[in-house]
C-alpha cells in the first residue's frame, strides 16, 4: 500500500520470465518504491520486458505515506522519466 519499499527488479526477473512463459497473455506490473528518483530500480525488468506498466504510490508525495496527497510536481517528474525509459 504505498510504503515506499524498493525493488529488487533482478531478484524478480525469474517470477517475471515464468509468469510471461505460463500466460503469455497477461501483463505484467512492477510496483515496489518507484518515484522520479528511483526508477532505476525497475530498469531490469524494463529491458527485458518492453511492455511493462510500473506504478507508483508512496515516492509520489513527500512524506512517503500513501494516504497522504500527491505532489503533482513529483509525479510529473515521474512520468518524464518512465517516458523515457519506457520509449
């Protein structure tokens, strides 16, 4: 729920490749301490799966919390760099 926790994406690869080579036809989504900061943390799993969605919820405000709002400027920094990543 939003705490904020990083990823260890290379640690998730092996769950990632079975899940995909079980149900090709699923997506997959990466969550796990994503922010404008820390988007390297899913970067593994992005250039072996192209096709990722990524969500974000805690690194997105300021306090870390979840249930707290959301900083539009940090979201929109997080946004400018998965489109980067994700191009």
């Amino acid at each position: 729920m939003g705490e904020g926790k990083g990823m260890d994406a290379k640690g998730l690869l092996p769950f990632a490749r079975a899940v995909k080579r079980r149900f090709p036809q699923f997506g997959l989504v990466a969550a796990g301490g994503l922010g404008p900061d820390t988007m390297h943390l899913v970067e593994p799993l992005i250039k072996e799966f192209p096709d990722l969605s990524i969500d974000a919820q805690g690194k997105l405000r300021p306090s870390g919390s979840a249930l707290d709002p959301i900083d539009w400027y940090m979201a929109g920094q997080y946004l400018i760099k998965a489109l980067e990543m994700l191009e």
